[in-house]
C-alpha cells in the first residue's frame, strides 16, 4: 500500500521554527548565567575588574578556588551540609508523606481539621523572635537537630502529596482492608511505591532547600560548631572584601593579589550550586511525572 505524507504548511513550518528560536533563546538564558560564572571564576581577579568576560576566561587562574579549598573548616562543613541534606530530606519525605496519606483517608473523620490546620500555617507565623524562643526551650540551639526538626512537617509539600494520593485508585487500600492490613503496612507496601514520583519531587524540593539553607544556621548556631558549608563560603567572602576595602593592610592582602571579590563570589556560586545540579538528573524523571499528574488528573 503506498503511503502519502502530508506537506507541512507555510505556517506549519514558521511556527515551528518560531518555536526552536524560542527554545534556543530560553535555554541560552538559562545556560549563560552558569557559563559566565565558571568563566570569572578561572580568571584572575585583578583581570576581572576590567570586566568584559562572558564565556570564557581572560587570563586563567584556579586562585580563588585554591583559597576555598585550603579552608581547614571546608570539608567540615560539607560534611555537615550533606549530614543535614541527608537527615533533613528523609525525615521530611518520610513524615510529610505519613501527613498526606492521613489526610486522604476517606474514613477518617478529621483529615479535613488536619487539613485546615496545616493549611493555616502556611498563610501566618508567629514571627522571627517567638520561633527563636520556641528552638530555645525546646533545647535545640546549637545542636544539628534544630536543622531537621523544624522541617519534619511541610504544608506545601503534604498539599502536593495528597493531590497526588486523592487520585489514586480506592480499591488498592480497600482491598487491604478487607484482607486484614493495617495503616501503616497500606502506606508502606501500597501507597509508597504507587506514589515514589511525587515522593521523589518533595525529595528534590527538600533538598535544594536543606542545601542552600544558611539564615537558620547563624540564627540558630551561634557557637559555630554545626557550621554549614555555606555559612563558611560567606564568612569567607566577608573576609576577602573587607580586606579589600582596608588599604593600609597590603601584607595581609598580599596573599589575596589574584583574587577580587568577584572572582571569588564566582567561585563560591560554582561550588554551592554543582552538587545539587549533578543530584537532580537522578530525580528528573520522577520530578516531572510526579509534579504532573496530579495537576492533570485533578
């Protein structure tokens, strides 16, 4: 049988290439600022002052992350920083999950309280300093679970949970129920792997969340012994521009001659902000679907 095709219009064909323009325009916008900081990150910081660097380095030079990785506290610090990503985003997942089923289950008379409650916390606070006061009686001022603690529980994130968990199949729990099975073995054994995208997606928003996190540390940490990475990269920072800005103190900026604080806020984006990017390719599949579906079926 012979096969006709079709011959793409005029419009057809300006359309989609009003669409690969757009594309190419939106994923250059989103690419440069990446591209710009890794350049002035290997370029030398006097050289850098000049400006004019956009794609790649004037004048290479690893200084400046020569001077972050010779920090003693560096490596602690990531330590921490991953300690608290790790602890802080399974807890989450793990408890907020536990929320949003609760909040699904269509014989349980109170998950529309439940829901209220949450949901009004997410519009009002108590404020900066009554929070303070409250991580200090409950005894978690500097300790590492005044990172986790706080965060065990998240409205936004139980919202897009349950959104997903409403539209899957009743059958699938009421037909453990009837064989005998408790709550807990549903969620665990039923309703966990059914719903492992949107799991997945919270896993990535609580993550970025935990990994950029620095307010609650210098709130919360005033002894300094559970400083994250990113604290120490700003403290950093603060010490190079200061001494930048005294100018009878040109031995103890000697050490600093290639380096200027734009150079060096460079190389501090770069090093914040590659760890996460290389985690989220593992999750982009689930991150997608996850977010998605409840959206469409709901």
């Amino acid at each position: 049988m012979e096969q006709s095709f079709l011959k793409p219009s005029f419009g057809s064909r300006v359309f989609d290439l009003c669409n690969v323009v757009v594309m190419l325009v939106l994923s250059f916008a989103m690419l440069y600022p990446f591209i710009n900081l890794l350049a002035l990150s290997l370029n030398d910081g006097a050289d850098a002052a000049r400006g004019g660097i956009y794609f790649v380095p004037r004048q290479f030079s690893v200084d400046s992350y020569m001077l972050l990785f010779q920090n003693k506290h560096l490596l602690s610090g990531l330590g921490i920083s991953i300690l608290r990503v790790v602890v802080g985003t399974s807890t989450c997942v793990f408890m907020t999950g536990l929320l949003a089923y609760i909040v699904t289950i269509r014989g349980f008379s109170g998950r529309k309280m439940i829901r209220l409650l949450f949901l009004f916390t997410m519009y009002f606070g108590g404020g900066l300093i009554p929070t303070y006061m409250l991580m200090m009686k409950l005894g978690l001022i500097n300790t590492f679970h005044v990172y986790w603690i706080p965060s065990l529980l998240n409205a936004y994130y139980m919202l897009i949970m349950a959104s997903y968990m409403q539209n899957l199949p009743e059958s699938l729990s009421e037909s453990a129920r009837i064989d005998g099975a408790g709550e807990l073995l549903i969620y665990f054994r039923i309703i966990f792997p059914v719903s492992l995208p949107v799991f997945a997606s919270i896993a990535v928003f609580s993550s970025v969340g935990h990994w950029n996190a620095w307010f609650d540390v210098i709130l919360y940490n005033s002894n300094g012994h559970w400083d994250t990475l990113q604290v120490y990269l700003r403290r950093l920072l603060l010490e190079v521009e200061a001494l930048q800005q005294v100018a009878d103190q040109q031995l103890a900026y000697s050490k600093y001659r290639n380096i200027s604080p734009l150079t060096l806020r460079a190389a501090t984006s770069m090093v914040v902000t590659l760890p996460i990017i290389f985690v989220y390719p593992f999750f982009q599949k689930y991150f997608v679907g996850g977010i998605t579906l409840g959206a469409v079926k709901g």
